[in-house]
C-alpha cells in the first residue's frame, strides 16, 4: 500500500503547537534569517493573542514556545508557561539565555517549564561572537551558572538544561568543549544541530556538513560521544538521531514524503501565520505560498481542514512536493 493511502488528508486536530512568542532578538547570528531582515515585522504575541491561539487547540500535549525571535524578550513568557502547564502540555523553548537572570530564571522554575534548550553553536567566545554575532559567551556561561543556584535554592529538577550545536564547518572543531560547559551549566544534554542553509551569512551549503562529513569531523563527533557519555551526558542529534546520522543523507526515496509534520503538528507566527512547520520559512523562496491560514482571522478547524492543507499534504507525498519541502531530509530540528 502507498503512503498516500495509508495518511489522511483531514488528520485529527493536531496536539502539538511551535508558537513564536516574539520576533525580536538580541543576538545577529550569522545563520539565522532574522539577521537578514526576517519573514514579518517584528513585534512580541501579546498575551490577547496568546490565548487566541491556544484557546483553539482542544488538546495541547506539546508546546514549544520559540520560532523566529527569542523567547526571553516577551515579559508575559512566564505567565504563558504557566498557562499551558495548567493545560497538561509539555512546554519547553530555544533561547540564547542572554537575558536569564536570577529572577527570570525563577519565574520559569516556579512556571513549571520542563526544558529550556540553550543555542551556544561555539565552546569559545572567538567562534560564539563570530557565529552568533554578539560578545555575549561569558554572559551566557555565567546566566546558566547562576541558574544552576536558582534550581538548587527551589529545589527543583526543572526545566531540563541542554546545550545545542548548529554544526558549521567554521566551529566543528568546538564541539568536545561543550562537554565542560554542559557539566558547568547543569546541562542534561548536547544536541548537534544540521544547518538549514539559505545562502545568507554563513547559512551556506559550503559551511554545511549534510553530506560533506570528512573523517576528521567525524573522529570529533566519535570521540566528544564517548566523552560525553562518561560525563553522564545525553549527545544526541535533534530528532533523536545519532549526531553522525543526523549528517549523513538519507538513501530514501523522496525523503520529505516521510515527514508528518503536516499531519500532527503547526508553527504559528507571532502575526498568527499557520505554517507548515519550523524549518519552512528559512528556506522557502515565497514566503506567502507556505502560510496556509492565519489563527487570527480563521478557525483552527478551517485552516487544519482546509483546502491550502489538503493540498500540501497531498503534494508532499508526490513526486513534486510543496517548494519548501523539495531540499529536506527527515531530520531536521525538532
């Protein structure tokens, strides 16, 4: 039976929600579009339009509060949080924690999110002000430093701490240091990140390792595993593949075909713009024809069924995916 058979073009409301609390930021990281002047104006989701969105989700199991910008910037974070933590969902957020101070970091612990995924892309502040645009390496050591005392003093074993990588031919030799900085920062785990390259700073296919990965580069990834491994950290790639896999092509035909994400989940922009999911708007070429609704102005059931839906999920399954789709494997960034 083909895979068009076996999915359905109207899922289930979907139970898992990306929602960008903001699209400002404070870093300029060389990988990143915003950098280069973003998707949409940026502003923060106001807490009206917060509810907005999740008030239409009968069920949410899983939340990740962050998309273009930097979650920390919008004040109402904590009370978002606490918000969807009363719902039963599973929250959790990338952030540059450069703005994690003490009281901050407590309003999250007593919030009750479960992890808080630390960017660091560098183990020094040379490659971190170079990739990341800021001079911000020991301010961030120090903010999750100090988080560590915010846990211990509430006595808490959330929100999980981990450390992520986007993997660059420019920092790859950096990744064995992240095993002293996760043990410094409390960190549960690393995580490599592949880079979704768009041809804008250093977000281009010659930085990239998808495909590209010499033996040097895999002898580091190898040996930072086994490092740490006897550190008692996680090292895993996003979406829970080996970090070595996580770089290496998939053999699969049409690989974007094996992608469920418009069948279990949605990305919502801080201007209520439904995508299809987090890596699309880095890498599309037309940006309008990957909104398939807006949360503002429609339901989620007419978006979640509709016609834009229903032919993105059929395209994908084709031989001609949606534009977005056509340069993606199967592991992206969760």
């Amino acid at each position: 039976m083909s895979t068009a058979a076996t999915l359905p073009l109207r899922p289930p409301l979907p139970r898992s929600l990306y929602l960008e609390t903001t699209s400002r930021c404070n870093s300029l990281c060389e990988t990143c579009i915003l950098t280069f002047g973003g998707r949409e104006p940026q502003k923060d989701l106001a807490w009206e339009e917060f509810r907005r969105v999740v008030d239409q989700f009968p069920v949410l199991e899983r939340v990740l509060l962050h998309g273009i910008g930097e979650p920390l910037l919008n004040r109402d974070l904590p009370r978002m949080v606490t918000h969807l933590k009363s719902r039963g969902a599973t929250v959790l957020f990338n952030s540059n924690a450069i703005t994690l101070n003490p009281r901050l970091g407590r309003a999250l612990v007593d919030a009750g999110l479960d992890e808080l995924r630390v960017s660091l892309d560098g183990s020094t502040a040379g490659t971190y002000a170079r990739v990341r645009g800021v001079d911000a390496f020991a301010k961030v050591m120090g903010n999750l430093e100090r988080f560590v005392e915010v846990k211990r003093e509430a006595s808490a074993a959330h929100p999980r701490v981990s450390l992520w990588f986007t993997a660059l031919r420019d920092n790859i030799e950096e990744i064995p240091g992240l095993v002293p900085l996760a043990t410094r920062a409390g960190a549960a785990g690393i995580y490599l990140q592949r880079l979704v390259y768009n041809g804008l700073g250093l977000a281009t296919k010659e930085q990239s390792l998808y495909g590209r990965l010499q033996e040097r580069e895999a002898v580091l990834i190898r040996e930072t595993e086994h490092v740490a491994r006897a550190a008692g950290l996680d090292f895993s790639a996003s979406g829970a593949a080996a970090p070595e896999i996580s770089l290496t092509p998939s053999h699969a035909d049409r690989p974007w075909s094996q992608c469920r994400r418009p069948w279990s989940l949605v990305y919502v922009t801080v201007h209520g713009n439904v995508l299809p999911c987090c890596i699309a708007p880095w890498i599309t070429e037309h940006y309008d024809g990957i909104i398939l609704g807006n949360l503002y102005q429609q339901s989620l059931e007419d978006i979640w069924w509709g016609q834009h839906y229903v032919d993105f999920r059929t395209a994908i399954q084709t031989d001609v995916p949606p534009e977005p789709c056509r340069g993606c494997g199967v592991k992206w960034s969760l």
